[in-house]
C-alpha cells in the first residue's frame, strides 16, 4: 500500500478541525521525510533498491531469453530475429511457416502473424553480452543491473531538478527506487530495453533543460542525440515525448515559436524512427496482447482507454496494472470502473498542486503522455520512464510554496498553523 499525505486546510473561522495529537503526529512525519531529501539518505535509498533487486542475479534464463540465445548462436538460419541489432524480430510472415514447422511456434498460428519490435541498441547490449560471457546469465543480469542503477541515479537527478519541495524531492525518489514493478525489467534479461529506454529517455530530458535554462551548444546536440538512442532501444521510450513538449509548456519561459522550434530536432528524430519502422517491417499484427496503433487503429482506440485509466490508477492506489490482463472479461469492466473512481479521486486530490506550481503540471502532463505507447502492449507493472506518483505533492507542498518569501514571521507561523496536514493511508 502506497502512503500519500492529504492536507486540510484551516481557514480563519476555524473550519475543518484537526486535533492537536494529529498536528504531531504530521510534524514528526514531516521531519521524517525532510530526512529523505539528503544527499546521504538518497544514496542509502538507492543502494537498499540496487540491493532488493540483486536477487535477480540468480534467477537465470526465462521465456524470450532462450530465444535471444538461439538467434545469437544460430545466426538468422532458422530464427526470425537475428545479430546484433534486430534480436526482437520474434515472428513475421516470411519465418512463420518455418518456425511452424517444428520450430516453436504452434501449427495454428496466423500465417501473417508479426511480432518485430525494433531496438537496435537494445540488441546491441545483448549481443556484447553473447561475446562477452556467453550463456552465462549471472553476468547477464548483472550487465542489467547496471542499466538500473543508472536510471536510478538519472530519475533521481530529474527529481532535483524539477521538484523544488525538499521533502517532496526525496519521498518521489524513495517511491520510485523501491518500486516493486522494477522487478520485470530487472529480473528479466529480454525486458532490459525497458531500462536501457528508460535510461536514454530521463537523459534526453535533463540535457533538454540544460539547453534551454544555460544554452549551451553540447546539451543542444545530446539533447536529440539521446533521445534517437531511447526511441531505438524500447517503443516504451516514446512517452519522454510527452515530457519534452510538456516542458515546452509548462518549464520552459521563451517565446511561443522558440518553445516549438525547441522540439523540431525530436520531432526530426520522431520522423527518421517512424521511416526506419516501416522500412524494416516492424511492429506487431494478429496477437491478443498487442496492437499496433499503425497496423490496427480500431484496435488500439478500443483498448487504449482501459489500459490507460488501469496505468494511471496504478500510480496512485497501487492498483496493480498486470491484474487487468490476468482476469476474465466480465471482471475487466468493474476493475475498470475502479480504477477511474481512483484517477477521479487523485486527480480532485492534487488539483490544488497543480494550479499552484507548473512543475507538477510537467510532470502531470508528461505521465499522461507516457500512458499512451505503452497501452500498446499488454498491462504490466512496468512504470512509465521518469513518471512520478503526483500524490506526494500534496496541498502543503502548495500551502508552503505559494508562501510569500517576504512574508512576516507572525504571518508565516499563522499560515503554517493553517496548513496543517493529516496523513492519510489509501
């Protein structure tokens, strides 16, 4: 169960009570998470999320990795996929009949049945790990542990650059470092495109601010550079977009045509991706899970909805999102009501927020944006890269920040007796 903190604020008729042991009781929570903004106590953090995830180092191969292992020893004699840049070519037309016919695929497949996602860096890691140490899985999942780490101390420096609040700042980096959904992409040697994505994807933006808020050159050029390397490593990576032109919005303070010339070089990037994917034939068809929004819009239109309302429920009451794939139909519907009464709650929660400070309206606008290429495949538990559970930006984190800084003593202290807050357990 995830802890977030509502705030009741106490107007000067004395509406809305709350009882002096509680206003103890949300000091000490507060000193508690003050703790969480240090440098110290963030590297802890981090280091008790590397070491959650260690297991992962033994629980060997699963499932797709047999079949990247067959296609890195084989070559494309058999397999669709093959070395070094397009292992997750899994099944299309031309290899259906062959892999049919004894080769792992079922003999009532679709004859234009295709599952080719194309992750060239991705495959790139994949194939290091083939000359390197091949079949040994322990080195494996160690080469992906390291990709984690690496998003841990991006998403973290993301958090400190975007999120003002100290205590805010440190309970997001907490909330995501320790996140159980990491342990798909953790655990799983095929799912590393998810944190190789995920890597790339955070950098491309914190190289945008940098552009933007210094102007230097070098940040300009890693800006595009990094994310042509996300969008090239996991389809998932293409929700950073929504990040990109929700700090155009919300972040960024030049003039309207600057702000959108600022996204001509991704959308540049976007346009050589979308050729390249057409080119080589990627994408997926005739599957339950997937659905190509390229190859199938109806399908996707149809699904998109659910997925996305169970995605975004997810992030805020821990409404597991891998649920809705492993339940029947008829109980699809009613956990899908749920999870908009869910969303419905959170967003009434954070409304406050997010009129009051344009960083949570970034961060806001971007995980909507992110909901939406991952509801391409089937739900998991894999969390957007770089999306933040807004409920730890809670009214106080308003109350305090709208503060005027000029503000007498006698005003600040009674504008802090008024925003006393509560904790609330969902």
């Amino acid at each position: 169960m995830s802890s977030v903190v509502a705030t009741h604020s106490i107007d000067s008729l004395g509406r809305t009570p709350v009882w002096p042991r509680q206003h103890r009781r949300a000091q000490r929570l507060y000193d508690k998470l003050e703790t969480l903004a240090r440098a110290r106590a963030q590297r802890v953090v981090l280091a008790i999320a590397l070491a959650l995830a260690t297991p992962a180092l033994l629980t060997g191969f699963c499932l797709d990795d047999y079949t990247l292992l067959f296609e890195l020893k084989s070559g494309n004699a058999l397999w669709a996929g093959s070395a070094p840049f397009d292992l997750f070519r899994f099944m299309d037309p031309a290899h259906n009949p062959r892999l049919m016919d004894g080769a792992g695929l079922a003999w009532w497949t679709l004859d234009q049945a295709k599952m080719a996602f194309m992750r060239p860096i991705t495959s790139l890691t994949h194939t290091l790990d083939h000359l390197l140490w091949p079949r040994a899985a322990f080195a494996m999942h160690l080469h992906s542990l390291a990709w984690f780490a690496l998003l841990l101390v991006l998403v973290a420096k993301s958090y400190s650059t975007f999120i003002e609040n100290r205590w805010v700042r440190g309970l997001a980096v907490a909330m995501f470092a320790l996140d159980s959904a990491h342990g798909v992409a953790v655990g799983w040697i095929s799912n590393r495109n998810v944190l190789v994505g995920g890597v790339f994807a955070v950098a491309s933006v914190l190289c945008h601010h940098r552009a933007r808020g210094d102007g230097r050159r070098i940040f300009a050029w890693l800006a595009p550079a990094c994310f042509a390397l996300a969008i090239f490593s996991a389809e998932l990576a293409l929700g950073v977009t929504g990040f990109l032109i929700s700090y155009a919005v919300f972040i960024d303070r030049a003039t309207p045509a600057r702000r959108v010339f600022s996204l001509a070089p991704y959308a540049l990037v976007g346009v050589v991706w979308a050729w390249a994917r057409a080119a080589g034939n990627y994408g997926t068809y005739g599957l339950s899970g997937y659905f190509d929004p390229a190859r199938e819009p109806l399908e996707f239109l149809r699904v998109a909805p659910a997925r996305i309302v169970i995605y975004l429920a997810s992030q805020s009451v821990r409404l597991g999102a891998e649920i809705h794939e492993a339940v029947s139909h008829q109980t699809r519907s009613p956990l899908s009501m749920l999870a908009l009464l869910a969303c419905g709650f959170t967003l009434w929660f954070i409304a406050p927020v997010l009129r009051s400070r344009a960083e949570y309206r970034f961060w806001f606008a971007g995980a909507l944006f992110a909901t939406l290429p991952i509801s391409a495949g089937t739900t998991n538990a894999i969390r957007p890269p770089g999306c933040t559970r807004l409920a730890v930006a809670t009214r106080k984190g308003a109350h305090e920040e709208a503060r005027p800084e000029n503000s007498a003593p006698s005003e600040r202290q009674s504008e802090r007796a008024r925003s006393r807050t509560v904790p609330l357990k969902v």
